[in-house]
C-alpha cells in the first residue's frame, strides 16, 4: 500500500522536501552537510561572482571605448585617392569641398559633414615640446563634437575658438600651460624661399582645453579654425579630407555605397571601424576566451558538489535502506539528494550574483580603494586608453552567469543523487 502511495506521488512532493531539508540542516555528527559542501557553496559564489565582475568590466570597456571613439572622432571620413602634380607627387586635397560635403549630406542617416585640414606639427612653450595633430575645422563643427565640445574637464569658452587654439589636456600637461597662455606650433613644411622650403613658426593663444576621455587623443590632439589652418599648412582655397556624422554608427558598413555615389567617383571612405575593427575584435575574441576561463572554474566549484554529495550519500546509507523499505521509489531518493545538491548550487549563484552586481555597482569606489593599496598605479591610462575602470551591468552577462551555474550544478548532482537511488536497502541495513 505505501508502495502504492508512493509511485502515485508527484514529483519533488512536501515530504521529499522535508527529508532534503533535514539532511542539509543536521550536524556534521549526524552525517548532515559536510565540508565539502561548505567548500563547493564558497566556490561557486565566488566564481559566478568573478564571472558576472568580468562579463561587466568587458561591458563598460567595451562600450566605454567605443563612446570615446565616436564621441570624438568621425564616424565616416571621405578622402580622394588623389592626383599626380607637376612635381610628381601624389595630392590627395580636396578643392571642390564645399560641393562635395553638400552632395554627401544628402545622403539619408548622414547628420553632419565638416571639411577638415590635418597636419603633424610641434607644440612649444619654453623649454617644453609636444608632437600634435592638428585638425582645422569650423567652429560651428567644433561645437557639435561630444567629447570635445561637452567634457566635462573642459577650460575655457569654446565661443572663443576663431580667437585662438583649442587643444588637449594632455597637451596642456605636457606644455605645462593653461587657458590665456601662448603655445607655438612649428611646422617641418612651412613657406618656399629661394633658399628652399622654411620652417613655419605660428603662436596661438590657447582659448580652450579639452578632456575627450582617450589618453592618446588628449595627449596629442589641437584645434585651429579652418581658415587659420588652410593657411598655417599651405592649403589655402583645399581640405584634406570631409568628417561625417551619422545617425547611426553602428550601421555604419551599410551606407558605404551610397557615401561613395555621393562624394564622387575618385572618393574613398574610411569608417570607425576600419580604423578601430581590429582592436574590437581582439576585444570579442578576449570575451569569449575568458567567458570559457571562468565557466571552466564555475564548473571546477561545482564539482565539489559532487564530493560532498557523496559523503551525504554515504553517511546517510542507513536512512535510505530504511526509507526504500518503507515503500520510498528510487525516483524519490534521487530527488532527495538532488534537492540537497541543487539547493547549494542555487544559494552559491544567489550570493555569487548579488557580490557581482554590488561590484558592478560601486566599481568606482572598489577601483578608488585597489588605486589607493597600489599607490595609484593600478590603471595606467597610456597602455589602456582610459582613465577609469568602466563597468556596465547587462541583464543578458547576468543571466548567462545564472544559467550556466545552475545548469552546471544540477547535471553534476544528478550522477551521486542516481547513485543513492540506486542503493540496495538490504546491503544498507545488513550491518545495522
């Protein structure tokens, strides 16, 4: 009859529950839960908490240095394959700019196009030098680029921008100077004299300092206005190249054609992530390697599992003899010991969540401490392009720490859990 009731009985019913419950609250000396599973609680929290730590800090760098890229840079850069002149040189300026950034503006998801004129130069003051790259551009251009026009850091008034230069913080540092001071910039190509070509030496009030967020743009970028520019590098009346904006940049591969139709048939275009792709796909093939790193240690923590199931198992070989005596299924056993397995696979990725989210919460004020222990070089901002420790908790990085812990946890319960099940009670009470 209790056979009876037994098999009738629904799957993980109150009182297999009940029995789970008492076999995980009993004492070591009652053969209640051992070591082991102490040790396997521990070392699943922590490793979904170090997986959930990093899917989130590879979230916010990711999109950290993306932001960094199109907040201050173009999102599409037109250029000409050029033209060979009298001297047998190839001449890549752009005459025509003023007809071809209205034509590439007509192109549909295109809000922006800015003529530009880019020379490398040397920045001086006193006895301080600093190799830049100088963009001449328009102020009304200046003023529409995130992360130079709205930093945060910024000194100075952009309006005053056709008065003067606008020019990194990292310049700045590097020059030693601040907004009202004179810089000069000492440019290789300056004017033809009948002696050859001389050096051309401007000076140039700074009206404007920026703080784009990159180390490599802030520590290397200027601003002139275009016209100052045209003349500071001889390309009166010419730009070397269009700056684009667009709606949006991810998509950006897709208007590639029509951008080309637009700026004419010896155009070239050059987008974000031609010059940023090969840096974003070490960071996706960095991902994946050490998403498989850590699954690999949540599965090593879920293994001990296993151990301390089986030292369950094996204390409690008495009561299962007596309970399959009594008319228990062996499905029941299974779910017994299961309940217990699992049940240290869900309270370990309950706390492992918790201590990732919390981490990805107060990163600033954990990175804060750790730069402090470290006497502030635990972040070198000239290797990693940053200046911070980015984290951006995502509900998909959450869920696939979630998953993959339970999953892992329930399969490995389940091989000591079949093996209570399948515990003969009459080898199990033949010594009691």
């Amino acid at each position: 009859m209790a056979e009876k009731t037994s098999r009738n009985t629904a799957p993980f019913a109150p009182f297999e529950w009940m029995i789970a419950w008492r076999y995980l609250r009993a004492r070591r000396a009652e053969g209640g839960v051992s070591v082991m599973t102490w040790i396997s609680l521990i070392g699943i929290t922590l490793a979904v908490f170090a997986l959930i730590a990093t899917l989130a800090v590879r979230s916010g760098f990711r999109a950290e240095f993306v932001d960094t890229i199109l907040g201050a840079n173009a999102h599409v850069t037109v250029y000409t394959l050029g033209e060979v002149n009298a001297a047998g040189v190839i001449d890549r300026s752009i005459s025509n700019y003023t007809e071809m950034a209205a034509e590439v503006a007509k192109v549909p998801g295109v809000t922006r196009v800015a003529p530009l004129v880019r020379g490398q130069v040397m920045a001086n003051k006193r006895q301080a030098n600093a190799g830049v790259e100088v963009f001449g551009i328009a102020a009304a251009d200046l003023k529409t680029i995130p992360r130079i026009a709205h930093s945060d850091q910024a000194q100075g008034d952009i309006n005053r921008f056709e008065e003067g230069i606008a020019i990194g913080i990292g310049v700045a540092n590097t020059l030693g100077v601040t907004v009202g001071d004179t810089i000069k910039l000492i440019s290789p190509n300056g004017a033809v004299t009948p002696m050859g070509r001389s050096p051309r030496v401007n000076g140039y009030e700074v009206v404007y300092i920026f703080a784009a967020g990159r180390y490599d743009i802030d520590r290397t970028r200027a601003y002139l206005p275009l016209e100052e520019a045209q003349s500071f590098f001889n390309r009166e009346g010419l730009v070397d190249e269009l700056e684009v904006m667009v709606e949006e940049p991810e998509a950006v591969d897709a208007m590639g054609p029509a951008l080309l139709q637009a700026a004419g048939p010896i155009s070239q275009v050059w987008t974000w992530r031609d010059a940023s792709g090969s840096f974003l796909n070490a960071l996706d093939i960095e991902d994946r390697v050490m998403f498989v790193i850590l699954s690999i240690l949540v599965l090593i923590a879920a293994m001990n599992i296993v151990s301390g199931l089986i030292m369950l198992v094996k204390n409690k070989g008495r009561d299962i003899g007596i309970l399959r005596t009594m008319g228990l299924t062996e499905g029941s056993v299974l779910r017994v010991f299961f309940i217990c397995g699992a049940f240290t696979g869900i309270i370990g990725t309950a706390l492992g969540v918790i201590l990732g989210c919390l981490f990805a919460i107060y990163v600033d004020q954990v990175f804060g401490f750790v730069n402090y222990l470290s006497g502030g070089t635990a972040w070198d901002a000239s290797i990693r392009g940053i200046y911070f420790l980015p984290a951006k908790l995502q509900l998909n990085d959450v869920l696939s720490a979630v998953a993959l812990s339970l999953g892992l946890s329930f399969i490995v319960t389940i091989f000591p859990a079949r093996r209570a099940a399948r515990m003969n009670p009459v080898e199990a009470l033949r010594y009691e």
